[in-house]
C-alpha cells in the first residue's frame, strides 16, 4: 500500500524537478563565480521541455550533437536534467559570455520554481498525512 502511494507520478515529477532545480542553482552559481575568469563559458541545464515532451507523449524526442561540445554533461543513462554548455558569441575581448544580471535573473528565478516545487510537495505529503491520520480515527 505504502510503496503504490509514494510510486505515485507525482511524486517521481517533483522529485525530479527539485533536483533539476537544485542542478540549475550550482550551475548557475557557477557561471556567477566565473564572471570575471577569461574564457569561461556559461553553462545552463535542459529539464522542462524534455518533461514537458515526456509528459505530452512525444517520448520520442531525440536529442542530437551539432558541436561535440553540445549536451557535454549529459548523464550516461539518457536522464534528464542535463547541463549544456553555451558556446555562443562573447561580446567581450576575454571569450567569456557571462552576463551577470542575466545570471542573477536566472537565480531568482529557479528560486521561486523550486519554493514552488516544495510547496506543491509539502501539500502533497500533508494530504497523505491526513488522510492516514483521519483512516485511524
């Protein structure tokens, strides 16, 4: 009973993107600690239109190389989230193509989707709870 509860979808989507989420904080954290390092290239991580294309039933989704520097860290088992290294033009002399304000938009942004992502999941584990706690009464 408990294993057909906690193997619920909803449980492997939030898991999921909490830790794409999680990835998408340190890689974007990452590109912030290198703003100023010469020839550093933003990375970002590919998770929602990978689910959204699982979701809606287009599994069939290939993802293919253009440069063999596309899709670099992708895990070896086809998982997602991923992360993807941007190999876009720098405007400055350096090579690097970090732009801090952009970055720290992204921050604040993956932040409010993973309090999302909590607070869907807290409901989610509170209505089992009182659902457990209401079938003992």
């Amino acid at each position: 009973m408990l294993k057909a509860i906690l193997s619920n979808p909803q449980f492997s989507i939030l898991e999921q993107g909490i830790n794409a989420a999680s990835l998408r904080h340190k890689v974007v954290s990452n590109n912030i600690a290198n703003v100023n390092t010469p020839g550093f290239k933003k990375s970002e991580v590919v998770f929602e239109e990978l689910l959204q294309a699982e979701l809606s039933g287009r599994s069939d989704l290939k993802l293919t190389k253009t440069k063999a520097s596309h899709l670099s860290k992708r895990a070896s088992d086809g998982s997602v989230p991923f992360i993807n290294t941007i190999n876009s033009t720098s405007f400055r002399t350096d090579g690097n193509n970090v732009d801090i304000d952009v970055e720290m938009a992204n921050l604040a942004k993956n932040n409010i989707y993973y309090n999302a992502l909590i607070t869907q999941l807290s409901k989610h584990l509170a209505g089992l709870k009182s659902a457990i706690n209401e079938g003992r009464r």
